[in-house]
C-alpha cells in the first residue's frame, strides 16, 4: 500500500527557499519586463520579499504549515513594494486560512489551499481571465493541479502539470491588452508584452514543482 503524500512545513519552506533562488536569478528578467509595461520595481520587491521570507524562515520557521504560511503572508505584506506585496501576501494568508491549524496538508489539502490563495488574489485585485496578470497563470495552474489530481496523478506529477499550465498562461499574456494595474494605463501599448506578473506566479509554481513533495 502506497505512503499518503504529504506537504508539511519543511516541505513549503523548501519550495520557498526555491522559489527565493529563482526569483534572484531572475530578478532582471522581472524588471525588464516590468519596465516596458509597469514601474520596472517588480524584480526587486519580489528579491526583497523572497529575501525577506528566507530570513524569517532561518530565525523561526513554524512547526505547523498553516503558521508557516501565515508568516510567510504577513512577512511578504511587509516588505514587498506596489501591488506584489499585497497580492501575494493575501494569496499566502488566504492559504494559511485554508490549512488551518493542520500540521501538514495532504495533496488535496495543498490543492485546495493554493485554490484559495487564488481566491484571495481575484478578491484583492479583482482580476480575471485575460485580464494581463498574475491571475493568468495562476488560474490554469490550480486547475490543471486539481484535475491531474483527481485523475489519480502523484503530487510531484501533477504540480509539474501545474507548471506547464502556468507557464502556457504566462506566455498567453504577451497579445493580451492589459485591463488591471499600472499596464492598464498604457491601452494598446500593453500588447506586446509579457506580464511580469504572470512571470514571478509561473515562477512560483515551478518551484512547488521542483520541490514538492521531497523525492525519495
């Protein structure tokens, strides 16, 4: 009989340590996207934040992954700059809100957390499909997540699935004229460009692809 696939605290603060490398590494990539169409700030808020995350996550990392989450949230509200940092530090709190004081998740737990984290996101940016944001690679990724699941494909496989989705998402933004945020602004000027929103999301989803759960 097969082990139940778990996500504890170890296993999310592995994939944000992950998440924070990447971001680094492509923390120009985010501004230069950023520059054509926004404030050209969303590669550093995003390095500052992640950095931030890391650090917190070194000094007192929570047992829980519910506490883990939450901390990660209000770490992320704190030092991440324009509209990331509220963002993505609802989309982190709205997951702590769904794991609840559970010590681990397991992988529908997880999906259903990252569900609604996205909620939270639609609920503070008020964004939808097609919208030219991070909600267009989010979207297709929890989707893709929760249908691979209940086809009966592993955690590891079917956050690889995710990936790819938002990956396809974030590529999708490039012809979207931009109908949220700064990008928004600039009307037709958008088309054209990819969102560097949807860029650090696809990021983020990757990394849980990398990451989670730990291969044995």
């Amino acid at each position: 009989m097969s082990v139940p696939e778990t996500v504890d605290a170890e296993a999310l603060a592995r994939w944000l340590r992950r998440f924070a490398e990447v971001v680094a590494a492509n923390r120009e990539l985010l501004t230069r996207l950023d520059a054509a169409i926004g404030d050209a700030d969303h590669g550093a808020n995003m390095d500052r934040g992640m950095a931030a995350v890391v650090t917190t996550l070194e000094a007192d990392a929570p047992a829980g992954a519910g506490a883990l989450l939450k901390q990660v949230g209000m770490t992320l509200v704190r030092t991440v700059g324009g509209a990331s940092g509220p963002l993505y530090g609802t989309f982190f709190l709205r997951m702590a809100t769904s794991a609840g004081d559970s010590g681990s998740l397991d992988a529908m737990g997880f999906a259903k957390a990252l569900r609604a984290g996205l909620e939270g996101v639609v609920a503070r940016g008020k964004a939808e499909a097609g919208d030219k944001t991070m909600f267009d690679a989010l979207a297709p990724a929890v989707d893709a997540l929760e249908s691979s699941l209940a086809r009966g494909a592993a955690l590891r496989t079917a956050l690889q699935m995710a990936a790819s989705a938002a990956a396809t998402g974030r590529d999708a933004t490039v012809p979207m004229l931009a109908r949220k945020g700064r990008a928004s602004y600039l009307g037709e000027r958008s088309v054209g460009h990819q969102d560097p929103g949807a860029t650090s999301a696809a990021l983020l989803i990757a990394s849980a692809g990398t990451t989670i759960p730990e291969e044995r």
